[in-house]
C-alpha cells in the first residue's frame, strides 16, 4: 500500500521521486483515496443492513486495529485518572473532539486537517507525538484512515462519557482542596479561661492557644487603643482632645463608644474604600503612552466610599458592581457601580484590537475571580492550571458571562468608543425618581400655565400703550426666516443680509413661514456680528436624533444650529443639538462648554438663547426662557471666523434635521427678563406694570408684578444629568465565546456556555434578559450566584478580607488565592465561622468590624513573650499583636494633619497636590502631565490625589502604594532607602515641616517648650515625658548654636524628627 501510494503521488521518476515517503506523503495519499470509498460508502447509505454492516465493521476496526496503538503509545499521558497532560485525553471520543491546550484533536469538517494527524506525522517541531518514539508507518497509515473513516469508537472501551460530562471527570484531586468545600457550621469551642471570652471569636482564637500551651498577650492601654482603632477604621490619627477624652472616661462601655464614634465617621468610608480600590486596580487613567484620563472615574471611587459609610451591605455592594445596569431597581447609583468594568489599562492605539480586548476581559476576569472569589484562574486562559481543579473551559465560561460588555472599541483607531463605556444618565433615572419627577413636572406645568394666562390677559390690555420692547436694544440681526426669494436670507435689521444653501422656506413657524433644514447638506451662511458680548436667540422644532454621543456633549460634536466652529483651539463658538436632544454650546480658547439636559427633539417647539458677556467672560445657555447651564470663559474677541453656519456646522458635517424660525443676535448679553419675554412671548417688563399702574390701578399692577416675579422665580424639576462611566451591554443576547487555543485571540475552539468553574459545581446560567433589552441578564444570574448565603467562596474570602484589614493580615495570608498555591488558614474554624456570620448580620461589614474590634483578641497589646515567641515565632496563632507601619496614605495624611493642611472634604474628581519638577520631567509632556490644586485642594486626603497611571505621586508611591494595573489584595510594607531621604529631605516634607511648626508657633505663642510638648503630643498621640522634651529642647539649641539656623529655621527642624519618629510612623 505504501508502494502504490508512492508511486500515485510522484509520477515522474526524478531522483527526489525515488526517496522514502514520509508519512505526510502517506497522509496526503490517504486523503486522495478516502472521498472515493467514502463515495462508495455513501452510495449505498440507502440500504440500512448495509449501513449496519459498515458501522460494525468500522468498530472492529477501531477496536482491533485503532485502539492498540492508541493504548500503547497514547494513555500514559492522556489516558485519564491524573494523567491528563496538555489538557487533553485520548481515551474517549469525547476527549478527542474536546481537544486539550491545542485545541480539539478531530476537525468533523475537515478530518484531513485533524490536529492530531499532523501530532503523528512529525512533519513539524511543534507537531511530534508520541514525542519519544515514532509511530510506523502502518501504525499511522491505520490511525489516518481510522480518522478519515470518521473516528467510530467501539462500545466499551476506554472511558467514552458526552462531551458535556467529561469535563468534570477532568478535575484533579485538588477539588478535594478546603477552600472548595462547603461551609461549616463549627461550635464555638470551650475553653479553660472563658472569662478572657468576650466574644466567640476570642474562644476560637483562645482554644488554639491553649492547645499550644501560649497565654495571649495583655489588654493594649487605652492611648495605645484609641489610636489603632482611629487609624484602622479611619486611617488619621485621633486628635489628643480625642484621647483625653477616651482615657478619661469612666463608663464601663466607653471602649464600644469610641469604636462606633469611629464606624460612622464619614473619614471610615475614605479609609476602607482604598482597600476595595486596590483590589479592583482603580486608577483615573487608561495607561500606556497616551495614558488618558478616565471619563468620570471619579464617580465610582466615590461610590465606593458612600457605599461603605453607608453600611451596604456586601452582597448588594457586589451585586450593583457587577450587574448594577441589569437590576430592575437600576438608577444613577447602581450605573456608576458598574463603572468597576472600566478601572483596567487601556492602550488607545492597539496593534491587535481582538488581542486588546481579550487582555481586557482578562483583567475583569481577574479582578472578579481573585477579589470576590479568592481563585486564581489567570493560568487557565492559555492551558489547564496546573495546580487547582480550573479548567481553561472554566476560564471561558466565565469569560461568557461578561461578554455582553461591550468593549473600549471595535475596530482600528486611536479613539476609544464612548458610547460603550459612558452614558449620560438623568439624575432623576429609575422607576422611583421618574415616578417623582413625572408629578413635579406635572405641579410645575400646571402652576407655569395658570400664571401664564393672568400675565398674557393683563399685558395683552394694555399692548396699545406700550413703546418699543427693552430686548429690542441691541439687536444687530434678525431672521424672520419668512423669506421667499431665492437664495436669500433676509435681516429684518436691513445690516446682514445671509445667504442660503439649499435649505427651505416655506415650513410653517411660530411666526409665519420658517426654515427647514434636511439634516444633509441644507444650510445658511451669515456675517459673524457677535465676537464680543452677545445673544444668540431662535426657536427650533425636531424630532430627530442628533449627532455626536450624549456621552460628550460639546458643540462642536452636534449638529449644528448657529454655529462659527474652526478647528483648533482658537476664538470661536456656536450652538448645536447633540445626540438625544441635548441642546449645547461653547466658547473656544480657553474651550468651554456648556450644554441643556436631553429631551428637547420631543418635536415641540424650543427657544434657545446663548449669552455672552465679554466683561466677565461668562457664558449661559437658555431653553424655554430658563438657564440651563453657565460656565466663563475666556473675555477675548472671537474673531477667528468671519461667517457663521445656520442648520449645518460650519466645517461640513453635522446636518440639522428640523425646523429653524426667529434667529437674533444681539451685541450684548440680555438679561433673564428680557430672554424669558421672549421665550413666553410676552412682555412683562417694567413698562407694562406702569401701563397697567395707569390704566387700572396699584393693586391690578402689583398683582401683575407679583406674578411675573413668581413665574420668573419658577424653575420646572430639573431634568439635570450626569455622565458616568460604566457597563453598557450589546443587548439581549450576548456574543457567543471560544475557547482560545493556548489564548490565542486568533485561534477559536469550541464554543462554551457561560457558567462558573466546575470545582464550585459548574453551574450554567440562561438567563431572561432585563426588560430594557440593553443587556443579557448573564452577569446579574452570576452575581445572584455569588451572593447567595451558602456560597462557599464568597463569604470566606469577605471574611477573611475584613480580618486583614484589622489586623494586617488574612486568616489565610494570600487572601486573593485560596488555592495550593495560597496558603492555607490558620484558623479554619473561626474563618466559616465568621463567614456564616457575615450572613447572619445580613452582609453588614459595620457590624461585622464592631464584632472584631470589641473581641479581647483585638484588644491585645503587642508585648513581647519569649516563651510564646518560640513556640510561635510568626505569630500565627494571634497570641500579641503584630506592630504595622502606616500605609502610605495613611503617612501622608498623617503629616497633613499634624500640619494643619488636612483637607477632610470628601467626593470629586482627583486633585493635583505640588510634585517636584525633576518628576514631572519624567513625563513626555512635562507642561500638561499634571494639574494644579491650591492649597486647600492639596491637603484633601491622599484617596483623592489623582492617580495617574504613567505618574504616580512619588511619596505615595515610594511608601508602597501598589500598581495599578493589576489588583492588589495585600500590600507589603517596604524598606529602602529612598524612603528615609522622603521623609527627612523632600519638597512635601519641608513644606509640611515649615506649617507644621507655623501652627506650633499659633497654638502655644511665645513658648518654646510648650510648643515643643505640643508637637510631641500630636505626633505620640499621648503626653511627652520631660526627658523627650529635654532631648528635643537640646537639639534646638545645638541647630542655633552649633549650625547657625534661626529659632524658626531650628523649630522646623525639630518637626522633621518629630515627624520620623518611629512611634509616629508606626500602630501598635
């Protein structure tokens, strides 16, 4: 057979002819025959014996000739029962078509093209199977024609389970692991000293203490007490007023006092928000060489501190993160969660777009499995984990769940796409605040009307006495748009007249004809005769869809109603509608932008009236006789464009699609009275309350003025909106998801449902989508799936995490990775325990934290024993407490406070504290790589300190405050170098040192050595003893007499060291 196959492929008798097939010739030969039996096969699959007859004989075939190779020279790598290398077994059919890290060994389609006939034809370095000895000829003459034939399995052999099932038997003895258990529910044990008990987490922690023969350490001393419960709820130290009053209260619960005058401090919220904030990589910038800012991150950092102060509970406080947008109570609050999706880095200009998101969607996956779950399943992106029971097809489940995100961007381009990670969202959204808005706007409607009807009566008897209207000064253009002729756009003023291009009269208007406008090419053109101060007015009607996202609403992004935009920053302006009718305009140089609330292309029609007073550089924008938004900007002339475009923007783009009627322009910024007489078409100014003063007396007059000055005073609810960022979902059926080949984004495999790793039961998830239709539901069935009371994953590790946070380390240390390759508890007991608790207080960590800090365990001082020590010298069985030098935030505010900078404010975007120029010049752009902040602004706490990604403050950064493009679960406190010249010899620090001894020199005037003791106190958090007073008093002389620094160069010397002092750098 290997003769004629030679021979068939190699018709001349060359002498590169007359060498040895290899066995990709004998493949490639194989698949030359095989259609034409498979034909013939084919031609009698009429008769059903036969079709039998073939079905058996290939079976035998498989069986006695298939099989025993695939047994000798295949099972003990991929034969199953922990011998499963490559992801991938043989021993079932299922196996096969299943693949392994490579993807599936039989292509159905394509048998030729098998993955696995290229392994034994060893044509390729990558491709040798069996990798030690090579299969012969015939051996693999008969497994191609096996595979060819259809690769029929024979009943009873090897293991042959469905492709569905057989995952599952892939999972290795480490789903045996205690992580992956359910929880317990342990006794609280008995102990030989339950007076030391105060609560069932000091009986667990005692028990094993007694076991090991170790008493644990004293009760701390109330000064020690007061200031890590300060430092550890709030991250600032307390106040010596704080610590008096503490130590010297006498009430047998002045402890549980001061702990819950801590957990409802709103600084609580500022404190524990940067441990959650670690873990989900939050920074207010994408990364990588542009390293743009984030649109409106801000707003989920500060959701995250108002949903701690709040007391959240934990399974809601993960839900709304994780499918905020997909709740049927859905409003602002649980979209700016969402905002959780978009923390991670982002390159603008991605070489492989499809590589870019999955590197996104790997980071989400990470965040989730690691922060939430305390799974490590990174590794199964590419293969099977190769030490805990995750499957790449459990890698891939997951990543199903959160595929109806929809990503930075689609396609090539170095912009990202708004409209999928923003949304401008009303203030008033969800079914309970429109609810509320609908009846204020009805009230609103109401009363407006009612008063509208008395002022119309009133000023409409006296109209024949009246002189011109105020709001007629200045006008230097009007539009009537009533036109007829040809190409002309007529000035009622007879000053400018405008041209027209193809838009059309004709359309009916408020007044008369107007303007229509086919939101193409249609547009007018006019002279710019407003550059200083101005007022642009005109009514406009539209039911269509605007340009440019609501996302971004600056005018030049819309579609343009009057409009001078010139590319660049330069002296323009103009006025557009954008997206959902958001009505927008601005001024450039310095660009600034204001815009309405969405709605008004409800096709009504709308006044607009856009003023500009070049004294102040103010801007304001009106719709329907009421401001809607102001801003200043520059007060320059804006002289760079010499006509302005009416229906169209001024360079091309940006068509208008509606009707345009009454455009004025004024050269000077009319007041509100004047811009709501035109708005409600009538006059009401003070000419009519004298005309109706005259005509019909004081009281007819004062009502009339009463009423104007009410309706003036009406402002309808506000239909206000806010940009957030977050998830938006590609709509009620999610993408499909492959396996990807050794990650490969280019390499799909099968397809796979979305579900949760088989070691937590592999549950599927097909959910209803929401209502709205935006998403698919999938990531709301998974978070129900999370926080459901019995998940063993999810309680252990909050629990877990909260213990770290209080006493610097997990129960299990490696609190991101409960698997082998994390540690494992120290006490498991107590950790379930606590975990069921959780669900007992219903989630609420303020409860779960006072549980902990009213403990005898938390109370402990840190003395040192030697006996224990050698018994447990890592302090494992939490016998003292560990001494914790302050985090890097926690130092730096520290210092601000001792300085009197300490800014307490809480929300708003990040601020721009002083950084020294030698770091700034780092920056590829050293003049706009940061912001500036006065100094109230840069004393707010370091949470606020914008975090740029490309840029990190540098003390906070040399103080350990972790990268940001990964999530941190616990941070390692450092040693070097560069740490102490921070403290002793940088810009931050002589600034705050010189403040620090001006505040000493205001509180205790004229006295050295009170304000020394003042310092010590403030820094100690106790009373100075004499002798460190002495020492410092020393000190202050040598730096006068001996180096020759004045008294208040010396002082500030002196708040140096006090501010490196280790009792002041450190908690015990």
């Amino acid at each position: 057979m290997v003769e004629a196959l030679h021979w068939k492929g190699s018709p001349s008798r060359s002498e590169d002819s007359m060498r040895r097939p290899t066995r990709f010739d004998i493949l490639k030969g194989l698949a030359l025959m095989m259609p034409v039996a498979l034909t013939t096969t084919g031609s009698m699959a009429s008769a059903p014996q036969d079709d039998h007859d073939r079905i058996v004989q290939a079976s035998k075939f498989f069986e006695s000739q298939a099989w025993p190779i695939i047994e000798r020279a295949c099972l003990r790598c991929h034969g199953g029962e922990g011998r499963v290398r490559g992801g991938f077994r043989i021993d079932a059919r299922s196996g096969l078509l299943l693949g392994g890290d490579r993807g599936p060994a039989i292509d159905e389609k394509n048998p030729e093209q098998s993955l696995i006939l290229k392994m034994i034809s060893w044509e390729s370095d990558d491709y040798q199977m069996p990798p030690k000895a090579q299969l012969s000829d015939e051996e693999i003459s008969i497994l191609t024609e096996w595979v060819l034939e259809g690769a029929t399995w024979a009943d009873g052999i090897g293991s042959d389970v469905p492709a569905e099932a057989f995952e599952a038997q892939v999972i290795p003895d480490g789903g045996n692991w205690w992580a992956w258990q359910p929880l317990t529910e342990p006794a609280v044990p008995e102990v030989r000293n339950p007076d030391w008990v105060r609560n069932p987490i000091d009986a667990f922690i005692l028990a094993r203490l007694e076991e090991a023969g170790i008493d644990p350490a004293p009760e701390a001393d109330r000064r020690t007490l007061i200031k890590r419960v300060a430092y550890d709820i709030t991250g600032l130290p307390p106040t010596p007023e704080e610590v008096e009053a503490f130590v010297e209260d006498d009430r047998p619960d002045a402890y549980e006092r001061m702990v819950d005058w801590y957990l409802v401090s709103p600084q609580h919220g500022v404190k524990w928000a940067r441990h959650w904030l670690d873990a989900v990589r939050y920074a207010d910038t994408d990364g990588y060489e542009r390293d743009r800012t984030k649109p409106e991150a801000w707003r989920y950092r500060d959701w995250v501190v108002d949903a701690i102060n709040e007391d959240k509970p934990w399974n809601r406080f993960l839900v709304e993160q994780i499918a905020g947008d997909e709740l049927p109570d859905r409003n602002l609050e649980t979209l700016t969660a969402t905002g959780f999706y978009r923390l991670g880095i982002w390159d603008d200009e991605p070489t492989d777009v499809e590589l870019a998101k999955n590197d996104d969607m790997d980071s989400i996956i990470d965040v989730v499995s690691r922060g939430m779950m305390g799974m490590s399943v990174a590794c199964a992106r590419c293969h099977e984990h190769k030490r805990d029971p995750i499957l790449q097809g459990d890698y891939y489940r997951l990543a199903a769940i959160f595929r109806d995100l929809k990503p930075y961007k689609e396609r090539m381009g170095n912009a990202i796409n708004a409209n999928n990670i923003t949304r401008r969202v009303p203030n008033h959204f969800g079914a309970e605040g429109e609810a509320d808005f609908e009846r204020e706007k009805r009230r609103y409607d109401e009363d407006f009307a009612k008063a509208m009807i008395e002022l119309r009566e009133r000023s409409s008897s006296v109209s024949g006495s009246l002189g011109p209207s105020p709001s007629d000064a200045g006008l230097v253009a009007h539009y009537p748009l009533d036109d007829t002729e040809k190409g002309v756009l007529s000035d009622a003023t007879g000053n400018h007249e405008g041209r027209l291009l193809d838009a059309r009269f004709g359309r009916k208007g408020l007044q008369g004809g107007a303007l229509g406008f086919d939101g193409g090419d249609d547009r007018a053109m006019i002279p710019n005769v407003a550059r200083d101060s101005f007022t642009i007015s005109l009514w406009m009607q539209t039911e269509s869809q605007a340009n440019g996202p609501d996302e971004d609403p600056r005018w030049f992004r819309g579609s343009g109603l009057v409009d001078g935009e010139v590319s660049g920053i330069v002296n323009d302006y103009g006025i557009s509608m954008i997206g959902s009718g958001i009505v927008a305009a601005g001024v450039g140089n310095p660009e600034t932008f204001i815009n309405s609330p969405p709605g008004f292309n409800d096709g009504e029609w709308h006044h607009v009236a856009f003023t500009r007073d070049a004294t102040t550089g103010r801007i304001a924008l009106f719709v329907d006789g009421r401001e809607v938004d102001s801003a200043r900007g520059g007060k320059q002339s804006l002289d760079s464009i010499k006509q302005l475009s009416i229906g169209r923007m001024l360079p091309g783009g940006g068509g208008f699609n509606g009707t345009l009627d009454e455009i004025r322009i004024h050269d000077r910024a009319l007041d509100p009275t004047e811009i709501a007489a035109m708005a409600f078409q009538t006059r009401f100014d003070d000419a009519v309350v004298e005309a109706i003063r005259d005509s019909q007396g004081d009281a007819a007059a004062d009502q009339f003025d009463e009423t104007r000055n009410r309706v003036l005073g009406m402002k309808p609810p506000s239909a206000a909106t806010t940009l957030v960022l977050c998830a938006r979902g590609h709509g009620p059926m999610a993408p499909r998801t492959n396996i990807l080949i050794r990650g490969d984004a280019h390499s799909p495999g099968r397809v796979v449902e979305p579900g949760v790793p088989a070691v937590l039961g592999g549950l599927d998830f097909a959910p209803e989508p929401p209502a709205h239709g935006e998403s698919s539901g999938l990531r709301l069935a998974f978070a129900d799936w999370l926080v459901q009371e019995d998940n063993r994953v999810t309680w252990r590790v909050a629990s877990n995490r909260l213990w770290q946070h209080l006493f610097g380390r997990g129960i299990v240390r490696s609190s991101d990775d409960f698997g082998s390759l994390g540690t494992q508890p120290t006490h498991p007991e107590l950790l379930d325990w606590l975990a069921g608790e959780f669900g007992r207080q219903n989630g609420s960590r303020r409860e779960m934290a006072r549980l902990v800090l009213e403990s005898n365990t938390y109370r402990m001082s840190n003395r040192f024993d030697e006996t224990s020590y050698n018994k447990d010298p890592l302090n494992d069985l939490a016998w003292r407490r560990d001494l914790r030098r302050l985090s890097a935030e926690e130092l730096r505010d520290s210092i601000l406070a001792m300085s009197g900078q300490l800014n307490p404010e809480l929300r708003g975007p990040g601020v721009y504290p002083p950084l020294p120029r030698a770091v700034l010049e780092t920056a590829s752009r050293p003049d706009q790589a940061w912001g500036r902040a006065n100094d109230k602004q840069a004393g707010r706490r370091s949470l606020y300190v914008f975090l740029k990604r490309s840029l990190r403050h540098p003390f906070l950064e040399g103080f350990d405050q972790p990268d940001t493009d990964r999530p941190c679960s616990v941070r390692f406190a450092t040693t070097v170098p560069t740490q102490s010249l921070m403290m002793m010899n940088s810009e931050f620090m002589d600034r705050q040192a010189a403040r620090f001894a001006k505040r000493l020199r205001s509180e205790r005037p004229n006295d050295l050595r009170s304000q020394i003791e003042r310092g010590l106190q403030l820094t100690l958090c106790r009373p100075p003893t004499d002798a460190e007073v002495d020492d410092l008093m020393t000190l202050i002389n040598d730096l006068q007499v001996m180096d020759g620094l004045d008294p208040s160069e010396a002082l500030e010397a002196s708040c140096v060291l006090m501010l490196n002092l280790n009792e002041f750098l450190h908690v015990g």
